[in-house]
C-alpha cells in the first residue's frame, strides 16, 4: 500500500517537522538521525532547514534535498 503524502509541513524545535499528510493524519518526524548523512550535512544550518517546502510526492529543500515519501510517513509518530 502506498503511503499519504504531505500537503503540509511545519518546523518544529529540534530538527523536527510537523507533517500533515492527504489523509489528514498529523505526524512528527524528527530528522536529527538523518543530518548525520553527508546528504543532508547542509540541513544542519537551521535557518536553512527552515526553508522545508513541500514539492510534489514529498518535502524538499532548495539545493535538492528530500527525503522518500515511505520515510516520511513510516518513520513518523501519529499526533493525538
């Protein structure tokens, strides 16, 4: 079954994003283990990190920057 994807995004405290996906289900994702890739190195900066959009399928950032969509939602916690 294919995951929801986003229609929101909002950055918390952290390093970690408060998502809400087309099913309308909230959840928060934290990506302090992910910025220990060299890919994501540059999130790091938090202003930068900040600048989260969602595109398409998925979230992304300016430089290209994504993260696949199964992660997102599979490796998230449900809001109550």
């Amino acid at each position: 079954m294919i995951p929801p994807r986003p229609k929101k995004v909002e950055i918390l405290e952290n390093y970690k994003l408060k998502i809400l996906f087309e099913n309308n289900e909230e959840r928060i994702y934290d990506m302090k283990n992910m910025l220990k890739e060299k890919f994501y190195e540059s999130l790091k900066n938090e202003a930068y990190f900040k600048t989260v959009k969602v595109s398409g399928i998925t979230l992304e950032w300016e430089n290209g920057e994504d993260i696949c969509p199964d992660e997102l939602y599979n490796n998230s916690v449900k809001v109550n």
